[in-house]
RNA sequence: CGGGGUGUAGCACAGCUGGCAGCGCGCCAAGUUUGGGACUUGGAGGUCAUCGGUUCAAAUCCGGUCACCCCGACCA
C-alpha cells in the first residue's frame, strides 16, 4: 500500500512537494533549481498556452521568436533593468571552444533584444501599434528555488508591444492584464486581484506593474502575471522612435507581460487537499477517467464495449477522456487518479452494464460526489459536472480567501493579521521607506494596490496620513 | 549568500562500536483477487556521491571535494 501525502495541515511545504512528484507533474533535474516537467505537467502547461494563445491572437498580436542568448552590453542599456537583473544571470563566457569577446547572457527576459529589433521595425505612426508576444524559456538564476513556483529555468509567455502614445500603452498594459484574470478565473479556477504593484515591486524599468494576486492554501501570496507599462524608458534606451502625422519624431511608448509556468504551482497551491491535486477542469489533461469495474473475462467483456462506446460519445463532445486499462484494483485506481486530481471519474460495472447506467463521481466533494447516471445521460451530465466542478473550485477558493483577508486601521492589527495568517487590507500612504520597513518587521509585502477599490481614499493605517489607497499586504511566495 | 540536513537498488530508508549489501514500496512471472489503496510464491535490480588516507579487511573510521534538499534574506 502506498502511503498517503502529508497533509496540509501538518506540512504544507512538504505536502505541496511530495504532491508535484506523486500526481507525476514532474521530475527532478540533474542540475540546480531545473525541473523537468513530466507530460502530466506540461500538458496543464499546454493548456494554459491554448487558452492565452487564443485571446492574444483574438486581440491583434503575433507571436514571434526572438534569440535565447542576448549580448551583455544590450542589458546595460536600461540602467534600472541591469540592476535588477544582474545578480540571477547567467553567462555564457566560452563557445566553440574560444573564448567570447562578448559574453552573452541567456536571457531571463527579453525586453532587451526585442527593444533593439523594435527601433529597426517601427520607422512611422503607421507601424503603431506593434503588438508581438512569443513563447520562450527564460533563465534567472535564483537562490533558493521551488518546483513551478521558481525554478531557474521557466517556460513562459513574453508580450511586448510598442505605441504611439502612453494611454494606448496603458489601455494594453490593463487589456493584457485583463486575459490574465480570464485565464486564472475561466481557466484556473482562482479568483485573483487584479492591481498594481507599488515602486519598491514594481519591474525593473517599468513605468508601472499590474498583477494578479493569488491567495494559496497556506494563505500565503502568489504573483501569478504580471503586465508593466514601460513607459518611454525602453524606447528611450533603445531608441525606439517613431515619425508622427505631424512628421515629428517621437519615442514610442512600450509594454511587456509575461506569464509563466508558475501558474502550475498557483493551481496546486490554491486547490489542493490531502488527497492530492485538484485541476481545474478547462486546464485539466484528464477531464473524465474511465474505470471499468470487473471480476472475470465474462464481466470484463461486458463492460468494455459499454465504456468503448461512452468514451466515443464524451470525445465526439470534446470531452479530454483516458480509459484507465491498468491491472490494478479499482480501489487503487480512484486513489490514484484522485491524487493526480482529474475532475470526474466514470465507473462502469457489471451492475451498471445490466441496468443501463454509469456512475460519475466528482473530484471537488468527497464521497458524496457520487451518482449514478442513466448511459443516454452521461455526456450531458459530464458536461454540467465539469461546470460544477469549476464553479465549485472556484467558489471555495473566493470563500477561503475572502476569509483570510482581514479589514486593518491601525499597525498594531495589520501585524495580528500577518502574524495569525492571512491578508491585511486598509488604506495606505506609505514612502517606499515605511514600506520597506513594515516588510523587514512583518515579514508582509505589499502585494497590490487593488483597481478595484482605486478610487477610495482613507487614513493611512502605518502613517495616520490622509489620502491613503487601499493596499493588500501578505506574505508571499 | 547565511543556517541546517542528506548522499546506499526506480522511490523512501536501515546498516555506521570495521568482517558475505539489507528492509518496505515499486518492477517482472505465475496463481488467487478486483464496486475505495488485494494476497501468496518465485525472481530481476548495487561504482554504498567522489577523491585520498588508516587497516589483513572500509558503506562503516579520518581528511578533502562535489552535488542535491530544507529553512531564511533576494526574486515571476
């Protein structure tokens, strides 16, 4: 018998990597910090990239695929972006047996080559807005690393995009921000916070960051996407220019936003329970398992031609399906793919077989989750399961999170909130200093200042100051 | 980069007062099982991280090196 996960509640640290490696998202690597990511894994990965794929593609832009290696003197160019940059590179120094009169870096983003490549393709007001994105990996060489969360390797999506004046760069910035909630929210089943971040988190060289912040199981924080608004910066660095109608030259303002394989560890983190993964079912590999339920040869071969037949019907309706044909006990089976968290399970046994039914059984409940289902029905039923599955997921992780942010006016009660676990919200009007300083006594960040309630003003809950924002600190990932 | 830990079969580990390389899970075969983690019997599988030292003899003792993991500070 194999032995069941930590739970959560005793380790959530140790819960969430035993979970990586048992529901088989991935393997461990040769080298420091790098995962592999085994074909459950990377097909949620997969999934993800459909889902964004699609809407950046609905919304105007291209994919394109820029070099893994940039020339180190590129990222020099943007003083702010060096800096923060510089400690986690890593650097190729020799190749083809020479030493490199140049080393190159490999990238850990591209804001840089694509930035250079911008200022030879824009030339007029015509050519704006240039709107690409491409899918890459990228490296930053990270101290401390954790499977999906921060690896040294990640898989991601980068868009960068060029514009005439800094409202169209904004209204992108807050577009893209935009899919990045759909996917989290239609796709994932998280219910993030869209915001911005404040100076001291905000990307190196940018004008302003927007994210998505998620709650995790552990109350902490993730940073799940992030979409800056560079500004003239870039443009500026790279001289990225454009000749206006007026035929004045004008530095373009710019955009970049990423999304990473990150989101994987969002999912597990958010939805997971002792029993193993939960997957949202739009991003889920496996949608429906089918287990067909046997004694002997006689029983075995009444069954299968009963899950032949419900399977083709449930992939002719676009359902993901797997027949789970493995000699194991059924009992094992249910375990296992509960571990690996598929949405809804089929069962179909000699019982079934002789009274025209199926039974269905949904991830997101406990044993109640179970009915039986006349055969004609079961396409439709899977369908709605797999929509109750995602409102459930999706409402339980709202009903956590809700209850683990916690209103503060005063500094005193914002530290009770970190300290006891969970979100402090109140309004904030904080220097970078007092934000630095409540990070070092706290061990909280400022996560975002929510769009949502951007209008309120209030009595800053640190400085008494007037005039404070809404802000959201937490620990975070 | 600081602190802690671990390297022995695919995985998780025991063996560490030197003396034939082990257990559990997994894997292979046969049989009995199968609606919530089956059982029996028989098998396969090892550069004990690495380099050096002590010894008749080293997984075990001594020294060096490397790697990985965990906890912090830095970060998507």
């Amino acid at each position: 018998m194999t032995t069941k996960l930590t739970p959560q509640s005793e380790d959530f640290s140790k819960w969430y990597n035993e979970i990586v490696y048992r529901a088989d998202l991935a393997a461990q690597s040769p080298v420091r910090g790098c995962i592999i990511f085994k074909p459950y894994g990377y097909e949620i990965w997969e999934n993800i990239r459909a889902f964004l794929d699609r809407r950046f593609k609905e919304t105007g832009h291209q994919n394109a695929y820029f070099p893994l290696f940039i020339p180190e003197s590129y990222l020099k160019r943007e003083a702010e972006h060096v800096e923060g940059f510089s400690p986690e590179l890593a650097v190729v120094t020799v190749a083809g047996g020479q030493v490199l009169e140049e080393p190159l870096v490999v990238r850990p983003t591209s804001e840089t080559v694509i930035g250079e490549a911008f200022s030879q393709w824009i030339q007029s007001y015509r050519d704006l807005p240039l709107l690409i994105n491409q899918w890459a990996n990228v490296v930053r060489w990270e101290l401390r690393t954790r499977p999906f969360l921060r690896t040294a390797e990640f898989l991601w999506q980068e868009g960068h995009t060029a514009h005439a004046t800094h409202d169209d760069a904004e209204a992108e910035t807050l577009q893209m921000l935009d899919i990045y909630a759909e996917l989290a929210i239609d796709g994932a089943a998280l219910p993030v916070i869209k915001g911005q971040k404040s100076n001291i988190e905000r990307f190196a060289g940018a004008l302003r960051t927007y994210t998505i912040e998620a709650m995790m199981r552990d109350t902490k924080a993730l940073q799940s996407g992030t979409s800056h608004n560079l500004g003239q910066n870039f443009a500026k660095a790279f001289d990225i220019k454009y000749l206006s109608r007026n035929n004045e030259l004008e530095y373009c303002w710019t955009t970049s936003w990423g999304l990473s394989t990150r989101m994987i560890g969002a999912i597990i983190m958010a939805h997971g329970d002792d029993m193993g993964l939960r997957l949202p079912p739009r991003l889920a590999p496996i949608q429906v398992v089918a287990i067909p339920v046997y004694r002997d040869e006689g029983e075995h071969s009444q069954v299968m031609p009963v899950i032949d037949r419900l399977t083709r019907e449930l992939r002719a309706a676009g359902v993901r399906v797997h027949v789970d044909n493995r000699e194991e006990t059924p009992g094992f089976k249910f375990n296992d793919w509960e571990m690996r968290g598929v949405p809804v399970r089929l069962e179909v046994g000699p019982k079934d077989v002789a009274n025209g039914k199926a039974v269905l059984a949904r991830r997101d409940m406990g044993k109640e989750g179970k009915q039986f289902v006349a055969q004609e029905g079961v396409v439709a039923a899977v369908r709605d399961l797999l929509d109750a599955v995602h409102a459930n997921l999706l409402a339980q992780a709202t009903a956590f999170r809700d209850a683990n942010i916690h209103t503060v006016t005063s500094y005193d009660q914002m530290k009770q909130v970190i300290e006891t676990g969970g979100w402090a919200r109140g309004y904030w009007a904080g220097s970078d200093e007092d934000e630095r300083r409540v990070k070092e006594e706290t061990g909280a960040t400022l996560r975002c200042l929510p769009l949502e309630s951007a209008q309120e003003r209030g009595t800053c809950f640190y400085t008494g100051q007037q005039g404070g924002r809404i802000a959201l600190f937490g620990k975070a990932y």
